[in-house]
C-alpha cells in the first residue's frame, strides 16, 4: 500500500531540488522574452469542456483525453492543448477588438498518450499567440520569438525547421485521393520514406508532373535553396503562393539576424489539423523531439464565432531542459544562497542578520544548530544544497565562509 502512495502513476513525475530550480529559471527567461515582444500573460482552466478540444477543431484524438464529468453531466477534459482555450478566451473577452492580440501563457498540458514508452502525459508549455493579424511579418515575428527564447535559455546549437501546410494540402487536392490513402501517403512523408510514397503512388492514375511533385516532397528539406527546387513541384496555385510566402518570411528573418537558424520542410506535417500556413518545430541535440513547436491556424477562431487570422507557438520546458542536461549546459545554478547557522541562544541576533542580508537581495537560509552536530556537518549539508556562502558564530564573533564563486556568465544572443 505505501510502494503505491509513494509512485506516481505512470507518465508523470515529480520534479524537486536542483532540476525544479532549473526548470523555473528556464521559464523565466523564457517569459521575459516574450513580454519584451509586448505579449500580455493570460491564464485559462486547466479543464474545459469537450468541445473546445473536439474532433472538429482538429486537435488531440478523443482517445487521448483525459475526460471525466462534473455533477451536472457535462464532459470535461483536461487540455491537452492551450491554443484552443486562448481561441475561446479570445472570442468571448475580444470580441470588439480590431487590433492584433498578443498573448503569451504557460500552463500545463495532459495527453493520455501510449505511443511511447517513458513519454511524459502531463509537460509544461510556455508559449505565445498573436490573433487578428495575418501578414508575413507577424509569421516572422514568432520565429524569430521561437529562435530568441532557445538563445535565451541558453542553446546555442539548434535549427527551426519551417514549412507551409498548403503546399503539401494543395497537391493533395489535386490527386484527389480516398482518406485512408492520403494519411497512409502522410505517414509516408512525415517519416522520409521516399519508397514508400512511390509504391503507393505507382499503381494511380495521377498526372505525371503530379506524382513527381508528391514523390519529391521528403527530399525538400534544407537550407532556403530547398525552395528553388521545390518550384519544380509547384503544379498549383496554392503551392506557389506557399513558396512565394517562404521566401518573404525568410527575408524578414535575415532583418532579424535570425536566418541561420531557419531551415525548410515542406513534408512537415502536425497532428494538430487546425494549422492553415506556416508550420515550424526547433530541433536541438540530446532529444528526439521538438523543443519548440507552432504554426497559424487562420481559421481555428471560427469555431467559437470570431473569425481572425492567427499564430502560435510553444516551447515544451522539459524537452528543452532534457535538452540542455544532456548538452551540459548548466543553467539557474549560479543562485546565491547564504545558509546562516545559529544556536537557540542566538536567535534574535540571527533572525536580524538574515533579514538584512535579504533586503539587499541575497537569499538566506536560517537553521538552528543541533547540539550534536559540528560546523562540519553543516558545512557538508549546505555544498549538497549547493549553498554559496556558509555563515556561522565562532568566539563570539560572526564568520562568513565562500562555499563557491558565484559567476553570472550572459547567453549568447545576437
């Protein structure tokens, strides 16, 4: 009975000690960038109803929810995604705003998912949407929020993988293909299975510039020339007003300074089907999964009765801090932490010196000496506590003792 009380349930853990600091020195930094941008921080319920993550918004499969129901009978889920309660936020508390809205969260999200093992269900998202402006210019203000937030939280090595739904979706029009053909034909490409996708395509009588433009899509993935060759596969309107896009949101990426980061994916594809334009994910070493993920979805705001263009993105802290762990970037433990011992008889004198060293913003810890226990003891508990300064009476007089230079190197950013 205690083994189970004392085990989280699978997919979710406790995070403590030195990683919890980490991880909210991460999300600072993270929220700083996003305020510095003018995002103003808003917070929706951990639950909602059903609908506001149904099939018909195209987020997380049914099967994937964490459902249950409150006493009037109502379905309720935990979400398993904020865009969607920002898009009804938005439409209930905006309704008569005409101009942009830039608002940024972070929240934690639940998936009840068994794709793979050792895959957290419940992860903390910290990101940032911009409702009622279409343009360019706004797709690249949030990658170039995206690349300013992994800088800031210390990556120096990563790439923002970008795409455009309508290019892979107008080519799919255009085949016409029956529904359990074209998801087997977008598992194909989501996975660079270029066999795949010819033998699929082989045996169809599909226009041949057609089927080479479908074949071609898990090889268009690079650098900006990637967008060159895909001009070729370009058999649609639609498809070359994606490119023609890309290549705007590229040059203002190259205003930014950011362009390094950017790559191209145009067989990108997210099982969130709201997307409608861009579609990005920012890789790194040390994880197999997006730090970083995001896209407009233009007309996800309709289902709750305010139609307006929009975009998002979010960064999953954990990946990212997995991320940095298993680069050795240290991060949040340059933390100054004075731990100031006492005896009982001491403890007005203590009490005083700790509430002076935290007005001038140095953290204290106060503990009160065991009679059995020796400066030593204390000496070894405060550098696992990862303690800087260790301070103590000794003859009647107060010494302070360095425990480790604390140095406050900047991240690098352009």
């Amino acid at each position: 009975m205690y083994k189970q009380i004392l085990h989280t349930p699978e997919g979710v853990r406790d995070i403590y000690n030195g990683e919890c600091r980490r991880k909210q020195f991460i999300q600072d930094q993270l929220h700083q960038v996003l305020v510095s941008y003018g995002y103003e921080d808003i917070q929706t319920p951990t639950f909602e109803f059903f609908d506001v993550f149904s099939r018909e918004i195209g987020t997380v499969p049914s099967r994937e929810l964490y459902k249950f129901f409150d006493r009037e009978g109502n379905t309720l889920v935990l979400r398993p995604d904020v865009t969607p309660s920002i898009a009804r936020a938005v439409a209930k508390y905006f309704t008569e705003e005409d101009m942009p809205v830039r608002l940024c969260y972070m929240a934690n999200t639940f998936i009840n998912s068994s794709e793979l093992q050792g895959r957290l269900k419940e992860t903390t998202q910290l990101g940032a949407e911009l409702i009622g402006d279409g343009s360019a210019e706004t797709d690249a203000e949030l990658l170039a929020l995206v690349v300013e937030s992994l800088l800031k939280a210390g990556l120096k090595e990563f790439q923002v993988s970008v795409g455009h739904v309508d290019f892979f979706q107008s080519l799919l029009k255009e085949a016409g293909l029956p529904e359990e053909m074209e998801l087997e034909l977008r598992e194909f490409i989501s996975n660079k299975n270029i066999f795949g996708v010819k033998e699929l395509l082989d045996p169809l009588e599909l226009p041949d510039p057609l089927k080479e433009a479908l074949a071609s899509i898990p090889n268009l993935f690079g650098s900006v020339d990637v967008l060159d060759r895909a001009e070729s596969c370009a058999v649609s309107a639609d498809a070359k007003a994606a490119l023609a896009r890309l290549r705007k949101i590229y040059r203002l990426m190259e205003y930014y300074g950011y362009e390094k980061y950017i790559t191209f994916d145009l067989g990108v594809v997210s099982k969130y089907k709201y997307y409608t334009g861009i579609i990005f994910q920012a890789y790194t070493y040390g994880t197999g999964e997006a730090v970083a993920k995001g896209g407009r979805y233009d007309t996800l705001m309709d289902h709750f009765g305010k139609p307006a263009p929009a975009i998002g993105f979010v960064c999953v802290t954990d990946r990212l801090l997995s991320a940095l762990n298993r680069q050795n970037i240290r991060v949040g433990m340059n933390r100054p932490l004075t731990l100031l011992l006492y005896y009982p008889e001491e403890a007005q004198t203590a009490i005083a010196c700790a509430g002076k060293l935290r007005q001038t913003q140095e953290d204290t810890e106060l503990l009160c000496m065991d009679a059995d226990k020796n400066v030593d003891d204390y000496r070894a508990y405060a550098k696992k506590r990862d303690v800087s300064k260790l301070c103590y009476y000794k003859d009647g007089y107060f010494v302070a003792e360095t425990l480790k230079e604390i140095e406050r190197p900047g991240v690098e950013r352009r």
